[in-house]
C-alpha cells in the first residue's frame, strides 16, 4: 500500500484547496477593484490546480504499484469541487470581469455590488468546505480509518469513527454555509441603498 505516495497527493490537494478557500473569504474586503481583480485570477488558477490534482490522483495511483486508498479519499473533497467547477468558477469570472471595469483606475473603491458579488456564498461556501473535506480525507488516505470493504468489516472501528467524523463535518458545511449566507446579506443592501437615496431625491424634487 503506497501511503506516503496518498498522504501527498491528499495533502497536496488540501493544501491548495484551502488556500483558496482562505483566499475567497478575503475577496470581499479587498481595498481596491484591481485588488479584486488579481485576487480573484488568482482563485480561479487555485481552481484550476485543484482540479488537476483530482485528475492526478487516479493516473498517479495507477502508474505506482501496489493498492491506494488516495482515489477514494479524493472522492469526498470531489462533491464540493464540482459547485465551484460548475458554479462558483463562472460567479468568480463575473466578479473579476466586473473589477477589471475599474482596473484602469487604481485607487479606485470597490462599488457596494461588486463587492457583494464577490461575497456570493457560490464562491465562498464551495471552496471553503471542499478544503474541509479535503482534510477529512487525510486519515482515509493515510490508511488510519479503514473503509468497509475488502476484507475489512463495516463495525471495525469505522461505524463509531466515521460517524463521529461525518457529524463534524456536517455541522462545519451547515456553518460555513449560514456565514456566507450571513456576510452575503449584510453587504446586499449596500447595493440597494443609492438606489434608495436616488428615488427619495426625485419624489422631493417632484414635491
């Protein structure tokens, strides 16, 4: 069983995959829209090295000998890779075309819609728990949890462990979930508010 060869390629994909996340949760508060921009493509060539690190796992598996639990692991952090590949890569496109608008002008502010846009929980929530799950795929891949299967019985020690396991990562994508949800909504009104001040300012100037 190749365990350094899993615990690198599982580590690696943690690693970027949790810079990302880090990354994404600092979009909003950059200070300048060229800030955004380069954070922004930035992100999105994190993305891209964490999707090719999934498509390396299976080929750098098959090309070393010997039985690697590196595939299975990399199915867990897999689900929430897929919500960025399909949707938050083409939210983070938008936020970095919107920034680019402003990139001509390098002091200038952030406009309150953009920076809502970058705080979309489809940006930040996907990246944030596939770094998480990514770390839950340490054990698996290192070999200290055992999967069902192969020899190995459902109630060795995997039910208690799993479970323990599945509940903490449960509460910790319902939380990261509920945050962006929450910082998303704080910054939404902002974009509303000109808006609200320009109609007030006509029906006075009706009146």
């Amino acid at each position: 069983m190749n365990t350094a060869v899993d615990v690198i390629l599982i580590g690696a994909l943690a690693t970027v995959w949790l810079a990302a996340g880090l990354l994404a949760d600092g979009l909003p508060a950059a200070g300048t829209a060229r800030l955004m921009r380069r954070r922004a493509g930035l992100l999105a060539v994190l993305a891209g090295a964490g999707a090719a690190l999934f498509v390396a796992v299976p080929v750098v598996t098959a090309l070393v000998p010997g039985a690697s639990a590196a595939p299975a692991a990399a199915l867990l952090p897999a689900v929430p890779a897929l919500f960025v590949l399909t949707m938050g890569v083409r939210k983070l496109s938008w936020v970095r075309r919107g920034a680019g608008a402003f990139a001509t002008a390098p002091l200038a502010p952030v406009p309150p819609a953009l920076r809502a846009a970058a705080a979309h929980p489809l940006i930040t929530a996907p990246l944030q728990v596939t770094g998480l799950a990514a770390i839950v795929a340490l054990p698996l891949a290192a070999g200290l949890v055992q999967l069902p299967g192969s020899g190995v019985p459902a109630t060795t020690g995997f039910a208690g462990i799993a479970g323990i396991g599945i509940t903490v990562v449960a509460v910790a994508v319902v939380a990261i979930g509920i945050r962006a949800a929450l910082r998303h909504g704080r910054l939404a009104p902002l974009v509303l508010a000109p808006l609200d001040r320009a109609r007030e300012r006509a029906r006075a100037g009706v009146r």
